[in-house]
C-alpha cells in the first residue's frame, strides 16, 4: 500500500533521464508537477510526456531545458511554445493507440502522476474526470505518484485504482480545473442548427467543448433516444441527459450508459458525474476504438478543424508548420461514424478566422498536416451551409465548398485552386 508523504518528498524518487507521464485535461497533477519543477537544479534531461494539460506547466520554461524536455502527444496552451524554443517535441499519435505505446514500451515510462479522489472504504481511488492513457501508465510505470484530492469525482469504469498499486500518495485539497460554457457567436448558432438537422432521432453523439457543440445539442431538445458515445464531453449534454433526451437506449456499444474517456467543464458537470453508474469513463483505446465506434447505429461524429482545402482535406492539429494541437481522436471517430450503419461523419468550422482569413482554402499551407484525409472526409459545414463530399468528384468537390466559403473569399479561392491545378480537369 501506498505511503502518504508530502510532494516535495514523493518527487525526490525521481532521477535524471527519467521519462514522467503526466494525467491529462482537468484532472491535471499541478502540485506534483511543480514539486518536480523545484527540484530542476538537481535534474537532467527529465522527459516530462503528456497529453493536453491544465494549468501552468512551469517546467515547460525554455530556461529549464537542461533539466526538462516535454514530449507533447497533444499540445495545449501552456506548452505550445517549446517546440520553437528547443525544448520540447510532438509525437503524432492517435488517442486510440496512445496507451499502446506504453503497453509495447515504445515509450518505456519511470513514473506516472496522477490525480485521484479519496480511497473509499475498500481502498479504492478513481482517476476521475480524465483516464485517457492514465491506466496504461499506471500498469507500466515503475513508480506512480498520486494526488489524492476529496474534490475529484469518482467516475465508473476503467479509472478505479487500488490504492496497493500506487507507491507515494500526497494529499491536497484544490478545485479541479474547470472551464465555463462560452456565449455562441450567431455564426456558431447556425452551424449548431445545420449540425442538428442531420441528427436523427436514435442517432448516438460524439462531439467535443465549445461553442458549436453546445449550439448544436440546444438544437436537440425535441429529440429521442440518443445516445453519447464521445471522446470527451462538457456541460452541454447535462440538460438533454436529465431531460432524458440522451438516455443511450439504441448504442450498439454500453447500451444504457455514457461512454466517454475525458471530461472537462464547470463544477455541475463535476457534481453531476461524481458517482454517477450512467456516465462510465474508459481507457481511450476502448472509447475511440473504431471498430467499437461503428457498432453504433447512426453514429454521428461532430469534429472541427483550422482549414479545410477544396477537395476535403482537412487540417486540424498546425497552422502550417507550427503545430497547435494534435491528432487526438478526430479519425477514429470520423471512420468509426463513417462505417456505422447510417452513421454521418461531420467537420464544422467558421467559414472564416478571426483575422478574417478564409478556412476554406485552395490548398493548405505549406507544412500543414492532414488529420482526416480527403477520402474520409464526408459532411464539411459552414455557417454558409453544408457541404456533401460522399462519392464525389475532385471538381464536384471544389464546387460544394466553394459554396459553403464565406462570400468575399469564394471566388479567389475557386480561381487559386483552378489556376493551379487545371490540368486535373
């Protein structure tokens, strides 16, 4: 069993050239990880590899990169910069294969953090908002260190942890990181609109946090039996759940239940999921497995993207060869939608950018990665309208987003395509 000890005390087990993976999203282990910063002086070459993660991530400063080197699978904001500053990398993984790479020991990990809520009476814990790759750490790390917070909800599913598989716990008494739903902008309330018209009742969900999921899953309060079958979810689903809107009748997969393997939200999505046996969190490699995916009938996969070329070729991790965020799980859900049984795979996104700039584009820019490729893609959606790329031509294609572009860039993007490519046509 596990000892209680104070994180400075936990992280001194940690040595030079150690590879550290780090609990993902909200449930972030921000005490230990700055326990671990304080120790740089006495460190080198410690490989610190996450997923997304909240909150500050101090030894992410390019001024400790002698001691510390981030391994992104998934970037976020507060580690984006290493990879320009020199000390950081991104490995392109989708979310489904992550744990694998520590299974196999492609990755072979020293330690694992992790965040857990308080043992129950038989001694176990729960990884609660996040379990993502946490389980396969935990399995294949040789020491794993737990922040132990009474503040953590306990989720069903693949997160509960004996407390005998867990070497040092330190305990603390913080907030989980939340986030507040964000207003709709009208562009956003049109594409959520045009997102629901191709729901059908029974259909099942997989979408992410934003504006436009939550645009879209207002539109669906009239709806029957659906299901949630997604990656992660926030605050949006709450009311359709308890309207019984979304009850999970007709999954083809954990029928009767939520399956999701993050979630991230304001404290009523926390409270609301805290021992909660409807909503069950599984390892990624279960959740964004394909194959399970496409046993839901009507699977319907809502996904966004930075830019989208006309012939469907979407960009959603760089913004040329700047990487921003990752991989993560869009194409297992998008071919795991695309192969169920009247499943709708679908990429929604703002026809412009902030700056104004069209994300409906000619071609990507140079050193853009291609997430989903153009021959899964299959429902793109502006606010302009929605674009059906199934079954259809290069040149069909061109002309279904050039559609669905904003209308002050259509016609320069048409022209730059054409221009350049005529010879296919």
């Amino acid at each position: 069993m596990g000892r209680y000890v104070t994180a400075a005390k936990a992280v001194q087990v940690i040595s030079s050239h150690a590879r550290v993976y780090v609990q993902a999203a909200a449930a972030t282990p921000t005490v230990l990880t700055q326990a671990l910063t304080d120790r740089a002086a006495e460190l080198k070459n410690v490989e610190i590899c996450h997923l997304h993660t909240e909150g500050p991530a101090s030894y992410a400063n390019p001024e400790l990169r002698d001691s510390f080197h981030v391994n992104s699978f998934f970037l976020g904001a507060n580690v984006r910069h290493t990879l320009a500053a020199g000390n950081g990398s991104y490995t392109p993984v989708f979310l489904s294969e992550l744990p694998l790479l520590f299974r196999k020991n492609v990755l072979p990990l020293d330690v694992a953090f992790i965040h857990v809520s308080v043992p129950d009476d038989h001694g176990y814990c729960s990884l609660g908002v996040s379990v993502e790759a946490s389980v396969a750490a935990i399995e294949m790390a040789r020491i794993v260190i737990a922040q132990v917070n009474p503040q953590m909800p306990r989720t069903f599913g693949d997160g509960l942890i004996h407390v005998s598989q867990i070497d040092y716990l330190v305990e603390v008494n913080t907030p989980i990181f939340s986030h507040e739903p964000e207003g709709i902008t009208p562009e956003e309330e049109k594409i959520g609109t045009l997102i629901a018209s191709l729901i059908e009742d029974k259909s099942t969900l997989q979408m992410g946090i934003g504006s436009i999921p939550n645009a879209a899953l207002a539109h669906l309060k009239n709806h029957q039996h659906l299901g949630l079958h997604t990656e992660m979810f926030s605050d949006g689903v709450i009311d359709l759940i308890e309207k019984q809107v979304i009850d999970c009748q007709f999954k083809g997969t954990t029928r009767g239940r939520v399956l999701a393997t993050f979630i991230m939200g304001s404290k009523r999505l926390y409270d609301f999921v805290d021992d909660n046996p409807f909503i069950e969190l599984k390892e990624s490699s279960a959740v964004n497995d394909t194959a399970r995916i496409r046993k839901n009938p009507k699977m319907v996969a809502i996904n966004s993207a930075i830019e989208v070329d006309v012939t469907g070729q979407v960009c959603a991790d760089s913004i040329g060869f700047k990487m921003y965020s990752g991989v993560g799980g869009q194409m297992d859900f998008i071919r795991g939608a695309s192969l169920s049984e009247g499943g709708k795979a679908i990429i929604a996104l703002p026809s412009v950018t902030k700056k104004g700039e069209s994300r409906i584009v000619p071609f990507l820019k140079q050193g853009a990665g291609v997430v989903t490729t153009r021959a899964h893609t299959h429902y793109v959606i502006t606010e302009y309208g929605i674009a059906d790329l199934y079954g259809k031509t290069l040149k069909q294609r061109v002309n279904a987003l050039v559609n669905i572009a904003h209308p002050t860039h259509r016609e320069s993007v048409e022209k730059a395509y054409f221009e350049a490519a005529k010879y296919l046509f």
